[in-house]
C-alpha cells in the first residue's frame, strides 16, 4: 500500500466531507452530522490546518482525521489537549490499517506542537490498540450522556494527562 498522510489543505474540503459522509453513512449510532461538524470546526478559533490530515493512496483521497484543541474543566482549566474527531476512511478502504496510520501521525504531530493528551468519544473496541483508555480514569468526563467506555483519553507523554480531571469543555462548533 502506497499511502501517503499529509495536511489537509482548502482545496480537499468537498472530497473530504464526501469521504466522511461515505464513511459514516451505515455507521448505526451515527446522525450523519459529521461532514457538517469538519466544516464547522474548520472555521472555529480553535482549529489547526497542521491537525487536520488526510490519508490518499494513488492520489484518491482515502482517508481523513481531525484533532481539535479543547479545555478540561475542574478544579483549574487544563490547556494542552485535543478532541479527535472524526475519524474517516472510505468504506472501500476500510480494515487496511488507514485510520490507524491516521490516528498514530496525529499523535505525533500533537507531540511535537506540545500536546498533552487527547480525548474522545468512539469505539470502545477500536481506540484501545493505540493506547486509549476510559477517560474515567483520569477523571476526566464529557459534559452529555454517553456510556464512560466510550469516552476515551490517551497521554502523549508519561505525565500529559497527570493531574487533570474534571469535564471536557468542547468548542462551539462541536454542537452546531
């Protein structure tokens, strides 16, 4: 497989939201909304082009990720972490290893900008082989109701996620 990971750029939006909407389409606890939440994280405060990649093999764009700066809100707010989502592969491309790729040059594009940790809500089967665990054992938790082996938190170092704990305050575009 000839696949190359590179930054997403402005003129891969419409083939991007088109390959999310395609690989969420069957996707059962999905509304469909993803394309719309890249679009709209995209033009949040928040957002970071270098923290938006895409996958393509042979020039067809094939997959794409998103990490996007959030708080977490306890007894101080904790600066220094990413929500990933979402993570999309074409459904022709999927169980080839492309989100996974995706998912591991995010996190060491993360590191290397100062990431601390990175959190989400996914999978609870998928996100464990890159080393996510449930967030509830950090403390940390998200502001809406989601079963806690959904919610998930990784540490980019050995100390990225010591001492934080309390509830994931997520930018605006996350809620439309």
């Amino acid at each position: 497989m000839n696949l190359l990971i590179r930054q997403e750029t402005p003129a891969d939006y419409a083939q991007v939201e088109s390959l999310i909407g395609a690989a969420f389409a069957d996707v059962p606890y999905s509304d469909q909304s993803e394309p719309q939440l890249v679009a709209r994280l995209r033009q949040g405060k928040e957002f970071q082009p270098q923290l938006s990649l895409v996958a393509t093999q042979q020039e067809i764009l094939v997959g794409h990720i998103l990490f996007t700066p959030i708080l977490v809100e306890g007894s101080r707010q904790h600066q220094g972490l990413l929500a990933l989502a979402p993570v999309s592969v074409l459904p022709a491309f999927q169980g080839q290893g492309i989100g996974g790729k995706l998912i591991q040059r995010g996190h060491e594009i993360a590191r290397e900008l100062g990431y601390r940790g990175v959190v989400l809500v996914g999978h609870e089967t998928y996100y464990p082989r890159f080393g996510y665990e449930e967030a509830a054992t950090f403390g940390i938790k998200v502001p809406f109701e989601v079963p806690s082996a959904n919610v998930m938190a990784l540490a980019l170092s050995e100390e990225g996620l010591s001492g934080i704990s309390g509830t994931v305050v997520y930018p605006s575009a996350f809620f439309g």
